[in-house]
C-alpha cells in the first residue's frame, strides 16, 4: 500500500497540444507515467452526468481529457481537492483515494492508462466502507 504522502501526490502532466486550423493534436509519452500501463479505456461521459464515486485499494491510473472537459473531486476521510481538466492537462492518480467527477462543459471523452487490469474488488464503491478502509490503512 502506499503511504499517504504517496496517495496525494497527484501530478497534472501537460500534454504537448498542436492546434491548427485542421483541430489539434495531443501528444504524451510513456515516460511521463510512473507505472507500468497493463490496460487501457476509455469514458464517454455526457455532459453534467456525475461518474466515478469509487476508490481503488491498488490501481493507479492517469487520466487523458481527449474531448471536453471534466472536474474530478479527488478525496480521503479527511480531506479532497478539485482539479478542472481539459485536453492537454492529464492526471496521475494514485490508490487509495475517492473520486467523483463530470463533464462540466458539454460532453467529454477521457482516455485512462492503468496499472492494472480490471478487478472489480479492487474497488470500493461504497462512501462509508471507504472512510472505515481510509482509517484502518492511512
Ligand atoms: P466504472 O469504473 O464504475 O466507471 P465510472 O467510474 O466512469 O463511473 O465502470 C463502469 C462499468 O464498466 C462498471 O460496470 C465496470 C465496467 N468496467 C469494465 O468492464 N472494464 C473496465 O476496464 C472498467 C474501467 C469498467
């Protein structure tokens, strides 16, 4: 598990952005994710339809806004902190932390890269069971 300084150590990584008259071009590498990526997909989310409100106990995952934009609430038992993302501004988010968020201008589309593959009991899906975990763990 990591500690908690780990846990919050949420990064917003800059994609190169090339925008032209065509549309634009986004661009990150590997290198900028300090996990090894074993799965990736992908959310269509509709405007102002709220998603998420889970934790994972091991995953970690970085977060591409390919279309639209997106406020995620990221949180433990303690305390949260609200990030506004739009192509171009990717984020690094670690285990052990809830997460809410919506499209808050029109639709959206995010990529995710994760460090792991699908599992369902690596989620936490239910607010009150994540505070007790939060506790026992952090
Ligand atoms: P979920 O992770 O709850 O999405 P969100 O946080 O955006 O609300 O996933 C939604 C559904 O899709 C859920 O039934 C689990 C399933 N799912 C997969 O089958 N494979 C996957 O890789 C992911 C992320 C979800």
């Amino acid at each position: 598990m990591d500690s908690l300084s780990t846990r919050w150590r949420h990064n917003i990584l800059e994609s190169k952005i090339v925008l032209d008259e065509r549309g634009l071009l986004g661009e990150f590498t590997l290198q900028q994710i300090e996990f090894k990526v074993k799965r990736i997909y992908w959310v269509y989310s509709k405007s102002s339809q709220k998603r998420g409100f889970h934790a994972h106990k091991e995953l970690h995952q970085f977060l591409v806004v390919l279309e639209g934009r997106i406020r995620i609430v990221l949180s433990d038992a303690q305390c949260c902190q609200e990030f506004q993302l739009a192509p171009g501004e990717n984020l690094l988010i670690h285990p052990g932390v809830w997460r809410e968020f919506v499209a808050c201008d029109g639709d959206a589309t995010i990529l995710v890269l994760a460090s792991e593959e699908y599992r369902e009991s690596d989620y936490i899906r239910d607010y009150d069971e994540f505070v007790r975990w939060d506790n026992e763990v952090f």
